[in-house]
C-alpha cells in the first residue's frame, strides 16, 4: 500500500500537509518582502533632503511605494479562505503557477476556457 500524506483542513476543503507547506511558504515570502519594502521606505523618507540627488530619491520612493502596493495586494489575494483553489472549479491550482503568481484566481484549465 502507498503512503498517503496527511490531509488538512484549509478554508473548507481538505489538502494535503505538503500543499499547506507550500501555501505557508507562499505567504511567508510575501510576508517578508512586505516587511522589507515597509523598511525601506521608512529609510528613504527619514533621509536627510539633498538636492543633488533629490530626483533620483523621489524615483526610488515612488519605486519602493509602487512595490509596497503590489504586495500588499498579493497578499490581500491570499488572506482569501480560498486562496490555491480555483473560483470556477474550486480544483487546485498548481503551486508552482502560485509562486510565480500568487493572485491567481484559476486554474490552467479554467483559464483557457474562460474569456479574460
């Protein structure tokens, strides 16, 4: 007989421990790049004005708040009970496909057979 992994409950559906691992990683990168752009931010606001490099500090600012935004977006995304789960067949959608992009709402299939 195989060996079956442990099940989990997550949201309301079963998964499998791995999968939960997986999805914790997830979260747990996101996490960390929102503390991060969260510092940096704060750093380059409390630096001293200079106008030599007063441009390139406002680009950079701008830089660090757009990619704070997206985080913080990503992980709104994954605050949802039914974050890894496809919104139209409720199937998994691949690990993988969510490291790359973890606000995806479907999986490969339903993807291709709804019209964006």
């Amino acid at each position: 007989m195989g060996h079956r992994a442990p099940r989990l409950l997550w949201g309301a559906e079963l998964i499998t421990a791995s999968r939960s691992t997986e999805l914790d990683a997830i979260l747990a990168r996101f996490e960390e790049q929102y503390e991060a752009h969260t510092e940096r931010l704060g750093r380059l606001l409390s630096r001293r004005p200079d106008r030599r490099t007063a441009g390139h500090d406002m680009a950079e600012i701008r830089s660090c708040r757009r990619a704070l935004a997206e985080t913080a977006r990503i992980l709104q995304c994954m605050a949802d009970r039914d974050f890894g789960r496809c919104i139209h067949c409720a199937g998994d959608i691949p690990i993988e496909r969510l490291r790359r992009t973890p606000e995806l709402r479907c999986c490969p299939s339903c993807a291709q057979a709804v019209p964006a």
